[in-house]
C-alpha cells in the first residue's frame, strides 16, 4: 500500500502538484490538481496552505475552505530535504495522508477518516478475491 502511496505522489508531481516550503509556521504550500478528502471533508483542486502545531494539521484553501485534523508524527528515511505531501487514493477519491516540511526532522501523517478506512479495506479485499482467481 505505500508503494501505491508513493506512486501517487510521483503522479501528482507530474500533474502539476507544486509544492513549496510555507514561511512562519512548519508546514507547506501546495497546489493540488484534483478534488480530495479531508476527515470526510471534500476540498476542491486548488491552492492550499498546510501548517502544523503539535498534534494537529490545519488546512486552509484560497478560497477560504479550512479544516483542523489530528495527526501523528511519523520518523524514518522519508525526512525530506523538499517539502512535499502524499494522497492515498481508492476508487476515484484521494485523501491527504503526510505532510512533510522542509524545517521539521518529523513529518505528520493524518489519521484516515471512516471513509477512507472503508474505501482502503474494500481494495484490499478485491485485490485479495482477484489474487485468488484462476
């Protein structure tokens, strides 16, 4: 599943999801191409700032669309030395999943909501019944 993940990060760069460090507080600026959900929130493609405090991500559109989500912190190879953000997508529909920002060791990784909880089971089990055919 997280290969996925990456891969879909890799796919958002070559559709144009610009990222760039945020100034003042950690976090990012980006421009997402597509429609995506936040704790079972859709936000539209747009320009977004992401900042953290803490526990929390705070998320807030050009046009005035804003959400608080819990998340936590997430350590490994994946410190980063470009800002960058990472969507999950199942059947059509992408969720937010981690932040990382250039002045921070730690990224954060959003707690996925019911939808995207359910929507993730539901793939893997067709891949599973599909694994299994002859």
């Amino acid at each position: 599943m997280k290969k996925r993940a990456l891969l879909v990060a890799s796919l958002c760069w070559a559709l144009g999801l610009a990222v760039v460090p945020a100034f003042a507080q950690s976090g990012v600026k980006v421009n997402v191409p597509f429609n995506f959900t936040i704790a079972d929130k859709t936000f539209p493609a747009g320009e977004y700032r992401m900042t953290s405090e803490q526990h929390e991500v705070t998320i807030r559109g050009e046009r005035g669309w804003a959400a608080t989500v819990l998340a936590n912190d997430i350590v490994g190879e994946s410190a980063r030395e470009n800002a960058s953000v990472i969507f999950h997508c199942y059947s059509g529909q992408c969720f937010l999943s981690e932040i990382w920002s250039t002045n921070q060791d730690n990224g954060l990784e959003i707690l996925p909501s019911r939808t995207e909880s359910v929507l993730e089971k539901a793939e893997k089990f067709a891949i599973l019944a599909e694994k299994g055919r002859n």
